[in-house]
C-alpha cells in the first residue's frame, strides 16, 4: 500500500480522532466507540485456480460504525492489502458519509491478493468466495460494498450475483458500483474526480482567485485523476503535471508538460492500470520525469489522486510557494506531521474525506435509486451531486472560519459530531 512499511494508518486515523476529540471534550465511552471498530470479519477464501492447485485467500471487512445507517465501503484488491489499512479506511468512511451528510456508517473490506496475475474466472472465484463468508453479515440493510482499488463493476456484478443466489430473491440495493443497466448509475465514474473539483471551485470562489488564471499538478492518473482533471480544465484551469504507475517497472513516473497536458491524448496512451506509455509521452513533449516530482512543480493547485501516505514530512518542504490550495483526492495522503507545515504555511487544504466524498454520495444515489426501482437520468445525478458537495463543502469552511480552524480539523469537528450524536441518540453511551 505504501513505499514505507513502518507507516501504520489506522494509527494516524486514530491520532486525527483524538485531537478532535479533545476539541470537542468528548467522553471516554464515545471515544472508546468511536475509536474502534464496532465488528471485524478475517476469513479464508479456498480458491481452485486454473491449473488445478487450490489457492487460499486472505479477506477482511471492517464495519466501523453504523450508528448513522448501514456501513458502506469499498473492497480492495491489493498484494499488500493490510487489515489496519481496512481499519483506517473504514474509519475515514464513517467521517465522510456524516460530512456529506448521508444516511450511511463507515466500512471497508478487502482481499489480499494481485489481480494482474489472476484470471477473469479466478478474480470471480474470490467475489463469490468473499460474499459467501459475509452473507449474513452484509446487504442493503447492514454493510453495502463497492469497487475500490483494483475492483470494477464486474466484479461487483459477481457479488450480487452470488447475494441474490444465498438470499433467493433480488437485492440491487446490496452492492453499488454495478454496471449501467444492471441497477448502476449514471454518473458513477465521474462521481469522485467531479465532486474534487466541485469543492476546488468553492475554494477558489472563496479565495477571489480566476480559475482561468490558475495551473495544477495531479499526482495520479486512475479514475479520479482524470475526472477532476477534465472538470477542472472545463472550468478554465490548466494542468502541467500528471504522475501515473508504471506497471511493468513497479514505479512512478511523472509527465509534465508546461503548455498544459492533453487528457485525451493521455488516455490514449494509458494501459488498463493507469500507467501512461514513456514513449509514447515523450515523442509527444512530455518530459518523463521520476514520480516523487509532481510534488514540486511550480503550480498554484496540488490534487493529490493515488494512495495514502503521499505528503509526508520528508516531502512536504519541496511544495513550492506558489501553491495556495491542496485538493485531496486520494484517502488519507498526507500525514498529520506534514499537515502541521501545510497549515503553518497557510495553504488552503480541501481534506479527503471532504473533496473525494463524491464517490460515496454517487454510490448512496445508486443506492436509493436501487431500492426505489426508478433511475435518473446522467444530468440529474450529477446536478444533484453538484448540489451535496457544495453543500458540505459551505458548512465546513464556514465552521472553519467562525472558528478559525484549519479546514481538515473543521471537517472532522462536523463528521465526528454527527456521528458522536447518533451514538448518543440511540443511547448507546
């Protein structure tokens, strides 16, 4: 998940939960419910692969809290998938949907394997498997999944397909992130990348500055990456720097372009994994350089779009002073450590779990529009998502303001406040 093995991030989550909750005075019990996570499954999945060998998997979901509505959360695939990465992630999710404010608690789930080296019948072998030891723990009512990292909606389509056979009867409202057509959403793949941008023109609004006259660096080159960048130049703005994953070499690379990059010429020369052709970028003036440089280009907008763990405090003092906003598209990328230069050099910071919460307020849509049985069409899911963002983004920087506060420690004060008040509602502390 991250180039250093001693970084842990559900210890970092927690240390974020805990000067929020001391900010808010919270009591011990809240904290002690708040802190952990309210179930976890570990279990085995027994694959037969293709040549015949069985093969065992390592699966977690982590359902944090679901005081506000049922956990809702991505599954990973990753090689180097860890059940504190799920704890801190599901953490994250149950901050995010209170901060959008939809009827949703945080979850998380994952499989510890590589996708690259499996085939299409052997990655569906592990979505059946995985729904089969949770059946009874999740569905529309208790824990609804999602694609995450190198999971689609095929793979999510093979999960409810496997639901609805245990269940014995249709469940669409079980799993979002599903194909057009088989209960999805329109709108869904430009949900996240969209609402980053939709909390960047916000920002930009705020600060009086031309989105015309403004450059950005994207590190990232997936889904969101290219959907923020695609809003963002529609709102006028240029990006000179993208940094993508080379698959074959296990690195990064960064391309920049100080006229402004193509996105379309980009895709064009993109693998199924995101990584952009060297070559292919060079013979048409990019220059390649190594992936830790989209940090440093002299920009006034950094959109941080891969994993976790990106801006650290070994880093961080190379963010040029040009650079006025930072718009966190991935989870969880910066550090509190590099946080604290960040908010001492007065850097506006859009936090993740507010500008990337558009995914997750798409994936609720999906949700209703399953349960209700009648979808909308692309315009009124985006409008609609357009509304919710800018609506959460207005009731964070405005505490932030009132309060003065640094704008992540604004965002946690509201999600942690909601969801501290549902526990207390119920009356569970």
């Amino acid at each position: 998940m991250t180039a250093n093995a001693s970084f842990n991030p559900f210890e970092m989550a927690r240390s974020q939960f805990d000067k929020i909750a001391d900010m808010l005075d919270l009591d011990q019990a809240t904290r002690d419910i708040l802190r952990t996570p309210q179930r976890e499954y570990h279990f085995t999945i027994p694959v037969r692969m293709d040549d015949g060998q069985v093969r065992v998997f390592k699966g977690f979901r982590v359902q944090h809290n679901d005081a506000r509505g049922p956990a809702k959360g991505g599954i990973r695939f990753h090689p180097q998938e860890t059940v504190d990465t799920v704890r801190a992630l599901s953490m994250w999710m149950t901050w995010k949907c209170a901060v959008a404010d939809i009827p949703l608690g945080g979850g998380k789930g994952g499989v510890i394997c590589d996708p690259h080296n499996l085939s299409a019948r052997e990655q569906e072998a592990i979505c059946r498997g995985w729904v089969r030891q949770l059946a009874r723990n999740i569905g529309p009512v208790a824990d609804v999944p999602a694609p995450d990292v190198m999971t689609n909606p095929q793979h999510m389509l093979w999960m409810l397909d496997e639901y609805e056979t245990i269940a014995g009867g249709h469940y669409p409202g079980m799993i979002t992130g599903k194909p057009v057509g088989m209960g999805g959403s329109l709108g869904r793949t430009e949900a996240t990348g969209y609402g980053v941008v939709f909390c960047l023109r916000e920002a930009l609004k705020e600060l009086g500055i031309d989105p015309t006259a403004t450059t950005a660096s994207v590190q990232g080159f997936g889904n969101v990456a290219q959907f923020a960048i695609d809003l963002y130049q529609q709102l006028g703005g240029k990006v000179v720097c993208v940094s993508s994953w080379d698959q074959g070499e296990q690195t990064t690379y960064a391309f920049a372009r100080e006229e402004g990059i193509d996105l379309e010429q980009l895709r064009g020369m993109t693998d199924r994994f995101g990584g952009i052709d060297k070559a292919q970028a060079a013979a048409a003036g990019y220059q390649v350089l190594p992936g830790d440089q989209w940090i440093e280009r002299e920009v006034d907008i950094l959109i941080p779009a891969a994993l976790e763990h990106q801006i650290t405090a070994d880093n961080v003092q190379r963010i040029s002073d040009r650079v006025k906003i930072i718009a966190e598209g991935a989870n969880g990328p910066t550090t509190p450590e590099a946080d604290k230069v960040i908010a001492e050099r007065g850097i506006f910071l859009i936090p993740d779990f507010l500008a990337n919460a558009g995914g997750v307020t798409c994936s609720y849509f999906e949700q209703v529009q399953c349960n209700m049985n009648y979808f909308w069409d692309k315009e009124d899911v985006l409008s609609r998502l357009d509304q919710k963002m800018t609506a959460a983004y207005h009731s964070i920087s405005e505490l932030a303001a009132k309060r003065k506060l640094y704008m992540r420690d604004a965002a946690y004060v509201v999600a942690i406040d909601r969801v501290a008040g549902a526990c207390r509602d119920r009356g569970w502390v």
